[in-house]
C-alpha cells in the first residue's frame, strides 16, 4: 500500500488500520471497507482508496485540523473545525485555545467559529466559551473578550473586529457586524 497526505498519524498506522490481506489480489480488495477502517483513526478526516493498477493500493489520508482543545475530565482532546473531539492529551498544549461549551451544538458552534478565523489570530486567544448556538465569547490575552454570536458571518465579524483592536477595549461586541460596539479600556 502507498499512503499519501499522513503527518500526524503514521503511515505504518494507516497500513495496520487497512488490515489487506497480504497477496490479494488488487481487484478483490473491498476499498470501502479500507477506507471505513482508516477513517476510524482519530486524526483522520476523510480517506479516500483506489487502485494503482496493476499492484498498489493507494490511500490518500486528509488529516482534522485542530483549532481548539476541550477538556474531558483530568485531561484534553483537541477538536476541529466541526466541534469532532480527537487525541487525548495529558495538558493544554501551548498556543491553542481552550473551548468551553455547554453541549455539542455549543461545541459545534464553537469550534466552526475557531476554524474561521487566521491561525496567527486563533493561536492567541485563550479561552472561547460557547454557551448556544448564538452565544459565543472569545478571550482575548489580557483579559479583554468578544461577543461574537453565532457563526454567522465569522469572515465579516473578524474583519470588524481586527480594525477595531486598535481601541484597546476591554471588550468589543461584533455579534451585529454593521453595528459593533466596545466597552471600557485596558490600561
């Protein structure tokens, strides 16, 4: 088997996880059945398995984006873009946000807020709470927070939100974007 596109996870791991019967032949391979068991792989977000006639099997991995870690009890799981939970971690890893969420609808709406803003931008907030689907707080360093709402126009929020940083407020309120509001400053 050739694996492509395996960073977190190993491509022996990939391999292993495919479990193909050494010697099969190419065609007799159920590829669905690869791909189900792959994609059961923590890291793992989509695989997609062909043939490479006439003696390969190909397994292309894409691998979850992080953009948040929850905690789970003692320890963490970092969590992608769609609120997936995926590799316990025994601390907060550095630079990654800490997502709060009330339920997995909160943690869904969470995290596709993370996913939309730069990384660079992501990397230093330090905590987001998501208590609905319309109500989430980012944190930003020094204790300043945002009301961000829901999802909703993430791209036109973050927009708002970066021109109006220069304010050193304590906290800013891009929930309406057309309409944004801060409070008090920072000293």
């Amino acid at each position: 088997e050739r694996v492509l596109g395996a960073v977190h996870v190993s491509a022996d791991a990939v391999r292993q996880a495919a479990a193909v019967a050494p010697g099969i032949q190419l065609a007799r391979v159920d590829t669905n059945a690869v791909a189900d068991r792959v994609g059961a792989l923590g890291w793992v977000q989509s695989v997609e398995v062909r043939r490479g006639w006439p003696n390969v099997l190909v397994i292309v991995v894409t691998e979850r984006r992080p953009v948040a870690v929850v905690q789970v009890g003692q320890v963490f799981s970092f969590v992608d873009g769609s609120g997936t939970m995926f590799e316990v971690l025994p601390k907060l890893p550095p630079a990654t946000p800490l997502l709060i969420a009330r339920n997995t609808t909160a943690r869904a709406t969470g995290s596709a807020v993370l996913a939309s803003l730069p990384p660079a931008f992501r990397s230093t907030l330090t905590r987001v709470v998501a208590q609905s689907r319309d109500n989430v707080i980012l944190t930003l360093p020094g204790s300043a927070w945002v009301q961000w709402g829901s999802a909703d126009d993430s791209a036109r929020k973050y927009a708002v939100l970066a021109a109006l940083l220069h304010l050193h407020a304590r906290a800013y309120d891009v929930s309406a974007p057309d309409l944004p509001t801060t409070r008090g400053t920072l000293s």
